[in-house]
C-alpha cells in the first residue's frame, strides 16, 4: 500500500501564510525569506518535483510584479466598496483579497508546472474564506469579490479587467468528464463585467461580453452580447393583512 505525506498539507498552510505576510511587509519578508526558499524545495522534494532551485528561482523573480497586480486590485476594492474606510482596511480585513492574493501567487507556480503545491495553496485558502479558485484560471488586474463566500473559479475560466463578483457565483464546466481536461470548459468573462450573487454561468464557449451586467440568481449557458443587462424574472406578491390574520 502507497503512503501519502498528507502531513505536508500542514507545511504547506504555514508556507502559505508566511508567503502571504512577506509579499506585503519588508520586514517579513527579511524574517522568512531563507524559511521560504528551504521550505518550497523541502515541499517540492516531497512531491518528487524536480529543479526545485531553478523554480524558485523563478517563482521569486515573479513575486514583485505578483505585488504590483494585486495593489491594483487592493484600489478595486476601496473604489468599489462602499463600506471600506480606507486602502489599509482592505490588505488586512477583506477575504476577498486575501484569496485573490493566494490565487496570483498559486497561479505563477502553475504556470511553472508546479500543479499540486498550487491547488494545496487554493484549498488551504478556500478552508478560510469560502472561495474556490483554481490556479489555473486566467485573472487579469482590478478584480473585485464583494463578501465572496461561496465563489467558485473554475481552471480554465479567463476573467478580464475590472470585474466584479459578489458571493455565490459559480464559472464552472457544463459537463464533467475526465476526456475534457485539456479542453476548455469554463467560461470567459471580458472586462467590466459585474457579476451579482448567485449567477451561474457555464461552458467552456460562453463569453459574457464586455461592459455587462449578470443580475442575481441568473443561470447562462450562451454567450451574452457586449453591454448587455441579464436578469432572473420572478413574481414576489406583498398583500395587506386582513383581519389580524398573519
């Protein structure tokens, strides 16, 4: 019987809080900058991956412009939400950012050819806040999660620019079948689109065009125009009470 080194998700969680800290604080960074390096090519000896030198290597040289996409972000946070007092409340209280953040940094070392420490780095983050992105999902700048619980990203989405999305919207695979992994089966979303609670959107086909606006509890398995308004129908009736009964 093979034995899995399933203990290494543990080493994985504090690799990944730590990453997170250092990308953020220079003073964390000169803290854990030797832990980080020993611990990615302990993680990725572990996995039986090769060139770990080389990779983080590689990783690390990413780490700056990783930080320059997500400050754009950060300023779509404050400029979006309404209830944010200032740029500092969003890198240190929002969820959403936080597994956005987790997101960029799983999604260089996928695009390495790291593939398992990447989806360790996005469920670990998934645990915490209820948002489900794969690694190998394509996230362009300014991108926004208002709440965000229950999002789930699927690995071949691609999302533009200055997108938002509220909490419960799925981008997921019309049909799941393992003879479909190397084809696309999520959908493109193109820039400045809101997407409301609850939408689901399907296929791999499907591009919501630009400058849209997907309403709450939609479901959308064709293409939508640029600058369209998508919205779910139904009857809600508010009648007086009559003689006291409720």
């Amino acid at each position: 019987m093979k034995s899995y080194n399933v203990c290494l998700k543990d080493t994985v969680k504090t690799f990944t809080k730590r990453l997170f800290y250092s990308l953020f604080d220079c003073e964390q960074e000169e803290i854990h900058g030797d832990y980080l390096e020993k611990t990615f090519l302990k993680i990725v000896s572990s996995l039986e991956i090769e060139n770990g030198e080389t990779l983080w290597k590689s990783f690390k040289g990413e780490l700056p412009e990783i930080r320059k996409t997500l400050d754009l972000d950060a300023i779509a946070f404050e400029n979006n939400d309404p209830a944010s007092h200032c740029l500092e409340e969003i890198y240190l209280a929002y969820p959403g950012f936080h597994a956005i953040s987790i997101y960029r940094l799983s999604h260089a070392l996928y695009n390495l050819g790291v593939y398992i420490l990447p989806r360790m780095m996005s469920e670990y983050i998934h645990g915490i806040t209820g948002i489900d992105i794969h690694p190998g999902a394509t996230i362009s700048d300014s991108f926004y999660i208002d709440h965000g619980t229950g999002i789930v990203i699927g690995e071949s989405s691609i999302i533009g620019k200055h997108v938002k999305i509220y909490q419960g919207v799925t981008l997921g695979g019309i049909q799941v079948a393992k003879s479909l992994a190397s084809t696309k089966r999520h959908p493109t979303i193109e820039d400045n689109v809101t997407i409301y609670a609850n939408a689901t959107i399907l296929g791999g086909d499907i591009i919501i065009g630009a400058n849209s606006t997907i309403g709450a509890n939609v479901w959308i398995t064709q293409s939508v125009p640029e600058d369209s308004l998508v919205t779910y129908q139904t009857e809600i009736k508010i009648r007086p009470k009559k003689n006291g009964i409720r």
